[in-house]
C-alpha cells in the first residue's frame, strides 16, 4: 500500500531538512518539499535539490513571484500598510501565498496532509494554518517543530545521524526570511533591545555614513494607486520592486529597528531592511495628499491599521481583510500622479509632487492677488464650528 502523503514548505535550513526525516520516521509519510519563488536571493535550485538528498520523494520550486507582488504587495501598498507604524508585513503578507499553494500541491498530488517548519513562538505558525483552515478545513497540518522535543544540539544530532548535511561554519545567529517586500531579522545578540544591531546584520541596505556622498533624486509616477514608471521607465511592479530595493538600498533607505507586539503575546526586537517598500509608500502618501479629500484621507489611515494589523494577525482570508480592502480600492481611482524623492544617506525625502487629479487649489491656497477663497465666510464658520464648545465651557465655570 503507498504511503501517505504530506507536503511540506521547505526551506533548505536545517529545520526544514530535519524535518523531512522525521515526518518519514514519525509518521511514516512520503514528503513532497515545496519551496516558493517570492524573489530572494537564494539559489532555490540547490534548496530544490536538497530536498531530494535528504530523502524527499519529489521537489517542487512554485514560481510565485508575479503572483506576489500582483495580488499581496500591491493591495498592501495601496493601504500603506505598516504594522505599528513601522514594518511593512513583508513576511506576514507571504505566508498566505505559501499556504494557498501548499494547499493546492497538495491537492494536486493527493497528500492528505501539509507541514510547515515554524516554532510555536511565533506568527508565522498563525498564518500558515489560519490560512489552510480557511482554504481546506480538511487537511491535516503537522508542525514538527512544535512537535518534537529537541533541544538544538540533539537536533543537530539527528541530523548528523540521519546524514543531512550540517553547516560547518558557525551557523548564522539570526533568522532571516526575505521577499520582494523585504527582509527580516531576528534572534542571536538583537534579542536585547539595548544592542546595536551590528553591521552583519544588513545585507540590501548600505550603512548611511558609507552612502554615496551625492543625493541622488528620482520619479515615481502612479496611476490608481500602482507605480508605472520609475525615473521616465514604465515598469512592471515585478521590475520595479527590485529596482527601488537595490536603488534605495544604495542610500542606506529603509532600515528599521522595533520592539514588536507579536500576536501570540510576547513582544520581540526586530530588523527589517524594506528600501522599496519605504520609498513606494512614502511616494504613495504623497500622491493621495494630493488627490483624497480630507475626510476620505483621515478615514484611511485608521482603515491602513486596522488592515496591516489584520493582516500581520494572519487574517489575510478573511472577510474583514476583504472589507477593508474593498474600500482602499474604491478611494484609489484618483490615486494618480508624481512623486519627486530626494536619497541621500538613509533618508528619502519628498521634494515634489504633482497630479492631474490634484485637489490643491493655487487660487484658494494662495496669499497673493489671485486669492478666491472666501475670507468674509470665515466668521461666521467660527461661529459655528465653536459654538458647542463655548457652550460647554460656560458650563465647566470657565468664564
Ligand atoms: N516579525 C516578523 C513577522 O512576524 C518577521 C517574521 C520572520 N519570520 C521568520 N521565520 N524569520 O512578520
């Protein structure tokens, strides 16, 4: 009789590999490892081909890079989404792609279950499974290290002993996950809030006193709420990610550091290195300065909180998210313009914007000859506008 089949989102660390091993020997499953292209830097051909090493029975690589930045990074940027104020949910936006087509190989090659190799520390577990509950309530998820009682030497053990390669250099001390959207750190020396992340620590983003001595401006232009052209180049969002990373990245743009309140209760000192994701929604904000009338623009920035904080609770599939997101669409069709950015040593600065959808008035904003804007009609709006408060106050005795 064939064996059960679980699909597992692979990695190519060492947590991954170990568990492929051990969802053999503990569950007597074939593994079927599945790794998604969401554009980082790892040769995802070798990690392909480790799986097959360490005793996986087939390795898939999901091209998942258009389908990311299309339908995760481009919602998310239209909501300016930043999880307290700060992160931009790259890795919180990724893992209900994963999940989607974990759930689809797996439907795809019969496999009555899917496994993932997150701890029970963190949010990323919470997104994966809310996510797969959502997709297929029917499938089982294991969690093997959540699962297993290892400490990390007799992890290292089992490895060694079951012939899965070990790094032989000191293995890096952070934990690292990285997309299109950005790049996170954590754990090793950043777990004290008090140090210094050290130089080691960055790999997209030049240290801001080693950026190039010249600022250096670029153009932004969108239209409904999506960037097109970058410095007089239309560009797909898929060109232009990578682009504004490596361009930002130069200047030292876009590092942040934070004590995060992760959902499941602990908070947690974080790294993140996001350039384009920090240009493109400071560009974003601009353009809708420009273009959202005040009251839809005020309303917004607390449906972009509620949203990111949904989406970092792994909510992504949920109606909430879908309703929230329904209403960003519908304040974005104006959303149409230029952003002018100055990059000079860690910071991108706003120099311009312009829109032909712009709602600036020059003749209403004006102090020169060419003013219209109604100065008799002040008065008697001040009237009005304090008339509650005069009321109120006369009662607190304060007259
Ligand atoms: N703290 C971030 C988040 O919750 C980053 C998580 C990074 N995940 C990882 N497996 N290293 O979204």
């Amino acid at each position: 009789m064939s064996k059960e089949k679980v699909v597992l989102a692979y990695s190519g660390g060492l947590d991954t590999s170990v568990a492929i091993k051990w969802l053999q020997d503990k569950y007597n499953m074939d593994v079927i490892a599945v790794v998604l292209n969401l554009g980082q830097p790892e040769n995802l051909l070798l990690i392909q081909r480790k799986a097959l090493e360490v005793g996986a029975i087939d390795s898939l690589i999901v091209d998942a890079n258009k389908e990311f930045i299309n339908d995760f990074v481009a919602p998310a940027l239209e909501a300016n989404a930043l999880y307290e104020k700060k992160y931009p949910i790259s890795t919180a936006l990724s893992r209900p792609l994963i999940a989607k087509h974990l759930v689809e190989v797996a439907k795809a090659h019969g496999a009555s279950a899917v496994a993932h190799g997150c701890t029970g520390k963190g949010n990323d577990q919470v997104r994966l499974e809310t996510a797969i509950m959502a997709l297929n309530p029917d499938i089982k998820i294991i969690a093997p290290q959540r699962e297993w009682v290892m400490s990390r030497e007799e992890e290292i053990e089992y490895a060694k002993s079951h012939n899965i390669e070990v790094p032989v250099t000191k293995a890096d001390p952070y934990s690292v996950d990285e997309n299109f959207w950005g790049r996170s750190i954590e754990a090793g020396m950043l777990e004290d809030p008090w140090v210094e992340p050290p130089p080691d620590v960055f790999k997209w983003t030049t240290n801001p006193v080693d950026a190039p001595d010249t600022p250096e401006y670029i153009e932004l232009v969108f239209e409904q709420g999506k960037p097109v052209i970058l410095n007089d180049q239309s560009l797909s969002l898929l060109e232009l990610v990578p682009e504004l990373n490596r361009l930002a990245g130069k200047h030292g743009i876009g590092r942040v550091d934070m004590v995060e309140n992760r959902l499941v209760g602990i908070k947690s000192r974080e790294i993140y290195e996001c350039p384009a994701a920090t240009v493109l929604i400071a560009a974003h904000r601009e353009i809708e300065t420009l273009t959202l009338t005040r009251d839809v623009l005020h309303y917004k920035y607390d449906v972009e909180e509620a949203y990111a904080r949904e989406v970092y609770f792994g909510k992504w599939y949920s109606p909430l998210r879908l309703a929230l997101q329904a209403f960003i669409a519908s304040t974005q069709h104006h959303v149409s313009g230029t952003a002018r950015f100055k990059l000079y040593k860690g910071h991108c600065r706003v120099v311009g914007r312009k829109s032909p959808a712009s709602l600036y008035d020059y003749n209403l904003a004006t102090y020169d000859r060419s003013d219209e804007f109604s100065h008799e009609s002040a008065k008697g709006f001040i009237e009005l506008w304090g008339l509650p408060g005069k009321v109120w106050a006369k009662k607190q005795g304060w007259q």
